[in-house]
C-alpha cells in the first residue's frame, strides 16, 4: 500500500501513524540502524552535544526538557548521559513523551538498565504533540526536542505552536528530522535510490513489514525542505539565528533550532 497524503483527513493520517509505530516498536532501535547503517546514531550524538543539556542550571529547580515523539528514548537517555557525565550536573528533569503506548514501552523497558540516579530524572508520558496535556504548563520548559518526530505530525504548525506555548521566554525548540539533499544532486540520487528501493526490502526482510518503512520513505520525501521548516517555526513564533538550520551528511538529515523570544 502506498499512503497519498492527500487523500486522508488528519484523523486517518494519525491512525495510520499509530499503526506504523505500533507494528515497529519492536524492531525500530534495530532497523534504525540498519536503514541508516548506523549513522542516526551520530546525528542523535552531535545533536545531543549542541545542545549541551546540563551545562546551566537554573537556580533552585532542575533543567526541565520535553522530549517530544520520544518514542523509544534515544534523545532522552543521550541527554541525561551529557548533563551527567559532559557536564557533571544530575539536576536535569527529561519527560519522554510520545503518542504510541508501544513505543513508550520499549523505552520504558529499556530505560530499566540504566543507573537508579538516571531513571529519576526521567518520567514517560503519552501525549499528541499537537495538543499537549494540561500538566504541561505554558512557559514551563527549558528546552523542548523532538527527534524524527515532527514529519508524522498531522498538524505541524498546531505542534510548533504549542512548543511554543509551554517553552518559558528564552527557552530552546530543537529538532532532529530528515531533509533535503537538493545543494548536491549527484549524491541525492544514490541517496534516493538507496531509500526507495533498499528501506522497504530490509523492512521486509528484517521485520517483515514492507509498508511500514514504504511509508517511513514516503514521510521522508513529503516533508518541507529546510528553509520551509525554518519558515514554519519563524511563523509559530520563534526567533533563529543565522539559517535556523545546519544541515547533517549533505542534509539527509537537519537540525533546525528557535528561541521563544
Ligand atoms: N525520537 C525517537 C528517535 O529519534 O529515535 C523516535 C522517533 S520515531 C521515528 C517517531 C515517533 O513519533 C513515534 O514514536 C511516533 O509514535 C511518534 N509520533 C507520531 N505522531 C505523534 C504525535 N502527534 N504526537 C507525539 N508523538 C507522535
């Protein structure tokens, strides 16, 4: 099956992501390496130490950090693992929220190894990013990330719009997602061979889901380019130094970063 966009409503858009990572959740830390040999792993780091979580600490409370379509915990641990170790500084709080109970899960079994000090810090919460609960007070957070999260949102100018709504003045939108290869065309070409054909078999062979990561590519091709993005979280209000963005192997994937004023 190949998911058209512009035949869904936002409601089947959502149940249709709701499948897709329902039916990954198990294999998803797995074929993440896999699909992107390896290398998420990096971009997760460097996006992790320009963020330098823990290098300030606000007075009298911890660094408070929403970890937005956290899924399986990737930012949330690599987050927690600076501030402690890079920056020596325990007194962070990170909330991994996500809005598939199945992907919390994994991230909740896994965040069982790592030491009791670190699992204090950290709480799950299942929320839609579009619409964050209530307990998730306006200006509330120092730093709001959100890893290869945003290009399944239904509504992404609604979410952008509540990061910043509960982001405190001076607070910290990050995100992590894929983007364009378009400033090198050669190496776009071998990329998009090696997405279209190559990510739907290994996610037939390896998970036996095919349309899955058919629709993980299909995502990855719909969603706006990197000054578009940038456009989008200037109009929900953000402030951005230079581009807004750094673009990560040749733009495969960017950081995009605003400050609420
Ligand atoms: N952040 C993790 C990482 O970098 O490995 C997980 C990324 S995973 C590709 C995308 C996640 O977005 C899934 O766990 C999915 O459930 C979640 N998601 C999709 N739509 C969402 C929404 N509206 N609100 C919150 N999370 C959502």
């Amino acid at each position: 099956t190949h998911f058209g966009y512009e035949t869904v409503t936002e409601a089947e858009k959502q149940q249709r992501v709701a499948d897709v990572f329902s039916s990954v959740a198990e294999s998803y830390d797995k074929m993440n390496d896999f699909m992107s040999l390896g290398i998420h792993r990096l971009w997760k780091d460097y996006f992790v130490s320009s963020l330098n979580p823990g290098a300030t600490t606000p007075i009298g409370r911890p660094q408070i950090i929403l970890d937005v379509a956290g899924g399986t915990g990737d930012i949330a641990f690599r987050l927690l693992q600076h501030s402690t170790t890079h920056n020596a500084n325990p007194n962070i709080h990170i909330t991994v929220s996500d809005i598939n109970p199945d992907m919390l899960a994994v991230g909740k079994q896994r965040s069982l190894a790592l030491p009791a000090s670190h699992q204090s810090s950290l709480s799950f919460l299942e929320a839609n990013a579009e619409m964050l609960p209530t307990q998730i007070k306006d200006n509330s957070l120092d730093l709001y990330t959100v890893s290869f999260g945003i290009r399944n949102f239904s509504n992404i100018p609604a979410a952008l719009k509540e990061a910043h709504r509960v982001l405190k003045p001076g607070g910290v939108f990050a995100c992590l997602e894929f983007s364009k290869v378009d400033k090198y065309p050669l190496f776009n070409a071998i990329y998009k061979r090696w997405s279209f054909s190559a990510i739907p078999l290994i996610g037939q062979l390896v998970a036996a889901d095919r349309d899955s990561y058919q629709y993980l590519v299909e995502s990855i091709e719909r969603f706006p380019s990197q000054t578009a993005f940038r456009d989008m979280i200037v109009g929900a209000g953000f402030s951005v130094s230079g581009d807004g963005y750094e673009d990560l192997t040749g733009g495969i994937a960017a950081i995009h970063k605003g400050i609420k004023p």
